[in-house]
C-alpha cells in the first residue's frame, strides 16, 4: 500500500528539547517537502528537497532543521530555537514532474508542554 | 506579492444542497491550480488540478472551473454529503526556469448538517 507515513501523530515538546518529526514514503517520488499548518493561515513551507543529500530552506526555516539521506526520508528537528512550534506538521512528496500533485501524510500535531 | 485568497472562510449548508467556493489568485506565473479537501486532523487530498487551457472540470460530485482572466476558481459541490464536511485548500502552483512553488489559500471550512 503506497503512501507517506508520518509519525508520530501527537508529540509533546519540553522547553529547550529538539524533537524530530518522521515522515517516510514508498511513493519512490523525488521531491519531498515539510510544510507547517496554523489555524487561520495557508500552509507555510519549511524546507523541500528535490534530490537525495539535497534540500533547501522554505518560507519559515528558521528553528528547524532537516536531512535526506535516503530518498524515502526525510525527518523534520524541531530545534530549542523555534520559540512558537505548536503546530500542525505535514510532510509532502511529488514526483517532480510537469502538472505534478502533492501527495501528504497525515500530519504530526506538535505541542509545548 | 503572489497571494491566494478564499472565500468564503467557513460555510454550513443542510445535506444534499450544493454549494460554491471561491478562490482568487495573484501569482505570477501561473502553472496550474489545485483544489484539496482536507478532513479535521489529516493531510490534504487532491480532488482536481485545473491548468491555464482549462475551464471546467468534474470529478464526480465535484465541479471545478477557473476564468485564467480574472485569475478566479470555484468549486461547486453538488448533492452534498455529510461526509463533504472538511477544509477546501486552493492551491496555486507557480513555475520558472529551473524551480517552481506552491501557494496555498487559507482553505473555505464546510460543514455539511443532517
């Protein structure tokens, strides 16, 4: 069955914690993305990648950080330097080509304990 | 400033009415836009892509159109369901030489009553 997993679904962060958010995908797609939902707002690009060993920074990449070692994942840190990371998390991935879509996982709601 | 707005922000009709949302785009240039639907806690899904030689298309219950002069879309959902209840993302992708990016509207919330 093909398709992005995200985990965990909820996730608690302690003051000064980094946290590292899972996404993986079976979709052999190339581009993946990281993208941050608030209530009342479109979604917010926090870093893409279109190739292994490659990504680059989005909108809001301040305070995170990301790697692609492997092109099925890509795992977002929430580093001690985002102050305001409650949020929605969705992981993305596309094919790269033309007229291509996004595909989402099923997001990770961060919150700050 | 590219920018996608929608409207109307929240919507609550009776089952089995249809209904209409609204998106309007400033990007530039334009590549193709996208209508998702996202239920309460999930990632959005993709219903239909619209591109600039496109006026009209359907999937099912779902009608999209998209005026490339006004820079304007809707979605008409016909006959709706209670399980139509959900977030509506419009999506716009813009596309250069080399890279391209996707920006998104705030979404139209529907709730859809028995």
């Amino acid at each position: 069955d093909g398709g992005i997993t995200q985990s965990p679904k909820y996730l608690f962060r302690k003051e000064g914690q980094n946290v590292t958010l899972s996404c993986e995908q079976n979709l052999n797609h190339d581009a993946m993305y990281w993208y941050r939902q608030d209530p009342g707002q479109g979604l917010r690009l926090i870093y893409y990648s279109q190739i292994v060993n490659d990504f680059q920074k989005g909108d809001i990449a301040e305070g995170y950080s990301v790697s692609r070692e492997k092109k099925e994942s890509f795992p977002l840190t929430v580093t001690s330097a985002q102050k305001n990371p409650t949020a929605f998390y969705l992981c993305a991935s596309s094919p790269g080509l033309v007229n291509e879509k996004l595909f989402f996982g099923s997001g990770t709601q961060l919150s700050v304990l | 400033k590219n920018q996608v707005e929608q409207s109307p922000q929240s919507l609550i009709i009776l089952e089995g009415k249809n209904c209409t949302l609204q998106c309007n785009y400033t990007v530039s240039p334009f590549s193709n836009l996208r209508w998702y639907k996202q239920d309460t806690g999930r990632g959005p899904v993709s219903l239909t892509i619209m591109t600039f030689s496109e006026n009209t298309k359907s999937n099912g219950r779902y009608t999209a159109t998209l005026d490339a002069d006004t820079k304007q879309s809707s979605l008409h959902i016909t006959a709706s369901q209670l399980s139509d209840s959900a977030s509506y993302i419009c999506v716009v992708r813009i596309s250069t030489t080399g890279t391209y990016k996707y920006i998104f509207g705030t979404g139209t919330r529907l709730k859809v009553l028995a």
